[in-house]
C-alpha cells in the first residue's frame, strides 16, 4: 500500500504492529499469571467476599435454611454484645502484650546472634525450632508444662521449695490470660528474630566502626546507627506480628478454648463460637467485619506515625 506521494505507508503500519504485539504480550502475561491468581481469588478473594455479604444477613447452620438479607442488624446486635466486646479488649490485649514482648526478646536475641560466637550456626538453627511447630503442638506441649499436677512447672516449684506458687495455671481467673502471653511470645519469637536479623546483617559495617573511631559506645551505636536503620524492618514485623496475634485461634484453643470465664477468650474464639457452636453465621461472619476494619484502622494509624518519626 502506498500514500499518495508514491511511498509506502510505513509510518501507519508500524504503530499497527507495535500494537498488536504489546496486545499480544499483555494476554500472554495475564495467561501466564492466571495459574497463581486462581487459587488466590478462590481461596481468599471469594471467601472474603463472601463472609462481607453473610455479615448484613441471618445466615445460620443447617440445611435448606432460608437466607435473608438484614442489612445493618447485626451489626446493630454487635454493638450491644458485651461479651464481643469483652473478648475484643481480651484480644488488644493479647495481641499487644505478645508483640511487644516478642518484639523485645527478638531484637535481644538477633542482636546476641548477630555477633561472632562459636557454634553461630547452631544457635540460630535451634533459635527457629519453636517457629517450626504446629501451634496445635505447641498447645498441647504447653498445656502439658502447665498441667496442675504432673506438670513441668508445678513440678520444679515443688522442687525448690515454692509450694505456695503451685497453682493451676490455665484454669485460674488471674493466671490464665499471663500463661497463654507466654506461649504465644515462645511461639511467635522466632519468625521475628529471623526478620530482625537479617535486617541487622543489612547494617554497613562501616557505620559501626565510624561511631565507635568518634567515641560512641556499644549503647550510643545502637541508638545512633543500629535502630533507625532497622526500623522500616521493625514497622513492617511488629504489624504483621499484631495481626497474626490479634488472629490467634488454634494456640489458644488448645491451651483454653477460651476459658475459664472467658478470660481468654480472643475476637476469632468468640466468632469460632457462634458460627460453629450456636449456628449464627451471618452474625459471626459480622462480628469478623468489624475486627477486620478495626485492625486495619488501628494499624494505619500506627505505621504512619512510625515512618513519620523515621523520616
């Protein structure tokens, strides 16, 4: 084909083909990601989906049951349920007192990893072996150093003495809550250790020994060089610890299953509860809504305060 000065049109079908071909890539990529995005969207889009609409209906257990759609009605209930939102404080509260203090132990521990000590690799390797274990197992561990008579703990306070100590751990109102912060601390340390160290190996050397030819000492470094380039990896771990402690299940319903009182009992044992137990779908399928947009809400507020104070 030629224009009508006599040339061929070159400058119109180029671009043709250029577009046909950045077509021909863009399905070819969608076709090569669709395998990975498949399971996503079946296995968590679809479901997340699907608990937003069972919230705003009257979904309950059984067969052929008729479902309605109820608007804002749970969520109405919600708001007048005290016992979700004693277990929503129980979870802050949870989820708090585990973060921080796995947060403290790991840094310790990464920071003690992280120097030039015989058998190194050793240490680490049996740094994670808690991180390895299904919680379901660490529940029943646990349950077995708690365990009032022929427990561990029980056992090595009779030992030295502090019978008066003695006490049932996971079935008194006053220790339980305490007992299980420690299972979760022991259990959910070492992933935190592991994202702090590999963030403390990505600190230059050179930082170090520059402060320490300027006077600064061991203390002066850490808080000079040591944490602020550590901490977009502390922003990132201590909310990703937040929310899996805040959505802990299967730990502490093997340890107490919420009990004794309810002094336990976290926002996903309570849902577990009226979904599985009392049949209220739509209204546990509201009650996982309102933890969800809370969290998120909460997190925002402190991942921008953090990187604000970083920058």
């Amino acid at each position: 084909m030629t224009t009508l000065t006599g040339r061929p049109d070159v400058e119109r079908s180029a671009p043709d083909s250029r577009s046909r071909r950045r077509r021909s890539d863009r399905t070819t990529v969608y076709l090569l990601l669709l395998p990975s995005l498949l399971p996503v969207l079946v296995l968590s889009v679809f479901p997340l989906l699907r608990g937003i609409y069972l919230g705003f209906t009257d979904a309950r257990a059984g067969r052929n049951v008729e479902v309605s759609f109820t608007g804002l009605a749970n969520y109405q209930e919600l708001l007048g349920d005290s016992l979700f939102w004693s277990s929503f404080r129980i979870g802050l509260l949870w989820a708090f007192a585990v973060t921080v203090l796995q947060f403290l132990l790991a840094l310790g521990l990464a920071l003690l990893l992280d120097q030039r000590l015989r058998f190194r690799g050793v240490a680490r390797v049996l740094a994670v072996v808690p991180w390895a274990m299904p919680p379901v197992v660490v529940g029943i561990l646990w349950r077995l150093v708690y365990h009032p008579d022929a427990g561990l703990l029980n056992e090595f306070l009779h030992r030295i003495g502090a019978d008066g100590l003695r006490t049932t751990w996971l079935g008194d109102f006053n220790t339980a809550l305490p007992a299980v912060i420690i299972v979760g601390v022991w259990a959910g340390m070492p992933q935190t250790t592991v994202v702090l160290l590999a963030g403390l190996q990505g600190v230059p050397r050179e930082l170090h020994e520059a402060a320490a030819m300027d006077g600064a000492n061991a203390w002066q470094r850490f808080r000079s060089v040591t944490l602020p380039s550590l901490m977009p990896v502390i922003v990132a771990i201590t909310s990703l610890d937040f929310i899996w402690n805040f959505n802990s299940f299967g730990l502490v319903y093997v340890l107490t299953a919420g009990g004794p009182g309810g002094r336990t009992m976290l926002p996903m044992l309570f849902a577990y509860e009226e979904a599985f137990r009392y049949g209220n779908y739509g209204y546990a399928a509201a009650l996982g809504n309102v933890m969800v947009v809370i969290v998120v809400a909460l997190l925002a507020v402190y991942v921008r305060r953090r990187l604000r104070e970083a920058n």
